[in-house]
C-alpha cells in the first residue's frame, strides 16, 4: 500500500481489519507527536491504526524497491516467447520468509 493509498483510507475514514500480532516498541518523542497529530488528524483512526498502517505500507514501499537479480531458472516465457528469469534476489528471499513465518504463525494472534 503506497502512502498517498494510506492518506485516502484516512480521509474516508476506513480502516483495514486483518490479523494481527503484537509489538512493544520505543520511538523518538517526535515521531509519537506525530502520530499522535495523524490520529487525532483522521479520527476515529487510533494511534495503532496509525502505527500499524504506516509500517505496512512502508513495508510495501521498502519491497518495491528490493532489487531484481537474475536466477538461472527460467519462470515463464513472455509474448514473444523471450525467457523470464526467477528472480534470485532479496526479493524473492523476503517473500518466501514472509510466507514461512506466515504460515508458522496461521492461527495465532499475539
């Protein structure tokens, strides 16, 4: 989710129910000034939903921008009948972790 999606869920006031786990964590007083200011900003949005959204879509942002790197494998073919590479970088390594430690966790909520 891109931060400008994130802006507009606020303004409608909508907000994503998903499973969730949970952290303790410490940030700087500025940063908890801030997202107190967006809460209060986009209410009923709470502080967490703040927090939460804001780490998930800066997750999608720091995946976007993981780098492409050509495996050996071919994966598919494209229109013109070209090899498409696997991807053999950081990327496809976050997604299978991702995946492992979802399914670890499927029916456990913290």
């Amino acid at each position: 989710m891109s931060i400008k999606k994130l802006l507009e869920i606020w303004e409608r006031q909508g907000q994503l129910q998903r499973k969730t786990k949970t952290y303790t964590m410490t940030i700087p007083l500025y940063d908890a000034a801030r997202i107190k200011a967006l809460a209060t900003m986009y209410a009923p949005a709470s502080e967490e939903d703040i927090i939460t959204q804001l780490v998930s879509a800066a997750l999608d942002e720091l995946e976007s921008q993981l780098p492409y790197v050509q495996g050996d494998k071919v994966a598919a073919l494209d229109e013109q009948g070209d090899p498409i590479y696997e991807d053999a970088g950081p990327a496809r390594r976050l997604a299978e972790l991702t995946a492992q430690f979802l399914h670890e966790g499927q029916g456990r909520h913290d």
